[in-house]
C-alpha cells in the first residue's frame, strides 16, 4: 500500500521515486506540447506564404465584359508563368516537407489542373528541359513529392 500509515524502513524511498515518476511524465506531456503545436504553427504560416502568392497572381488577371454581357477573363503571359513557377515552388516545398497534408489536399488537384489547361501545357513544352523539372514530373506521375514516413511527417508538424 502506498498510504499505509506504517512506512517502514527504506519503503517511503520507492514511494517518493513512483511520484517523481508521474510527475516527470506529466511535465514532459505539458513540454512536448507546445512543440507540437509550434511546428504546426510554422508550417501553416509557410502555407500561408504560398497563398498570399496564389491570390496575388489572381488578382493580376484582367476579367472582362463583352458586348453580350459574357465576362471573360485575360491572363497575361507573365501571370500564367508565374503560376507555374507558383507551382514549382509548392512540389519543391512538399518535397523537403514544409506543405501540410491539409493544405497538399487542395493544392495537388490546382497543380493537375494547370496540366489540363492546353495554354499551360503549351508553356511547359515550350520551357528549357532544365526548368520546372518536379512540375513535369508531378503531371506525369501525379505521385505526392514527399517521400518521408507518417512518424516524420507528426513530427515536422504536417499532419
């Protein structure tokens, strides 16, 4: 019995060892935490970074209303370029493992439709081989350039 009024000897040594026990495990519990939740933090302020450029690039381009009343939108070559270079960074970025899984969820499916926009697709083709490298490789594989594990991944925050 741990609260047994007769402590005898040595005995009130082991008691005194399992509380410092349950204490240094709580106190690393209430440590670890906050680590954790730092890394997410900074892993979402780089994601928002990427955003920022997203919705700077679209306010760059010119929509526009026709005789009819349709609206249509121009988009310069230097913000389609950019685009893709947004594009490249976000691969490069998930591949050293600073895009969160949330924030891989939407941008892959963004990244594959640039793939199927025949002006973009033009762009890439017409671009030196030695440039946009992980976006050409993305759009033929579709495979997540990340390549560490699910314990790594806790651990950088991402998940």
């Amino acid at each position: 019995m741990i609260f047994s009024a007769t402590v005898t000897g040595w005995e009130w040594l082991s008691i005194l060892a399992e509380i410092a026990t349950v204490v240094t495990g709580v106190a690393v519990v209430f440590a670890v935490v906050p680590f954790f939740q730092e890394r997410k933090r900074e892993r979402r302020a780089a994601d928002q970074w990427y955003v920022e450029r997203y919705w700077m690039l679209q306010d760059k381009k010119r929509p526009r209303r026709r005789w009819n009343g349709a609206i249509s939108v121009a988009i310069p070559f230097a913000v389609r370029w950019a685009e893709l270079r947004l594009c490249e960074d976000e691969l490069d970025a998930r591949a050293d493992g600073w895009v969160t899984n949330d924030s891989w969820s939407l941008w892959c499916v963004s990244i594959l439709e640039h793939r199927d926009d025949p002006v973009m697709a033009e762009i890439v083709s017409k671009t030196p081989p030695n440039e946009l490298n992980l976006l050409r490789e993305y759009w033929r594989t579709g495979n997540d350039p990340m390549t560490i594990g699910v314990w790594r991944q806790f651990w950088r925050g991402l998940r």
